[in-house]
C-alpha cells in the first residue's frame, strides 16, 4: 500500500520511512508500541549526516 511513495521518498531524500505504532497507555497518553524502531531511525538520520 505504502510501497510506492517510500520509493519515491528514498529516492527523492536518500532514507528510509519507518512506522511508529501507538498504543494506548495510562490515562489519556499513548505509548510508543514499536520502541526498537527509535534506535532503526537514529542510525538511519546519522547515516544521512554522514
């Protein structure tokens, strides 16, 4: 579904798209389900400084 524009998002900036996915925690905050992507996204902008 996502497949093409990412494409064109790495093609046109040179990275990759991650998802963040959210769930509801305590009270009204959501919590970052999927918290092993920060690191995956981290490396990837410092890749793009470098």
């Amino acid at each position: 579904m996502h497949r093409k524009n990412h494409e064109r998002f790495k093609n046109d900036f040179g990275g990759n798209v991650f998802f963040i996915y959210s769930v509801k925690g305590s009270g009204k905050k959501k919590k970052i389900y999927n918290t092993d992507v920060i690191d995956k996204i981290i490396k990837e902008i410092d890749q793009l400084r470098h």
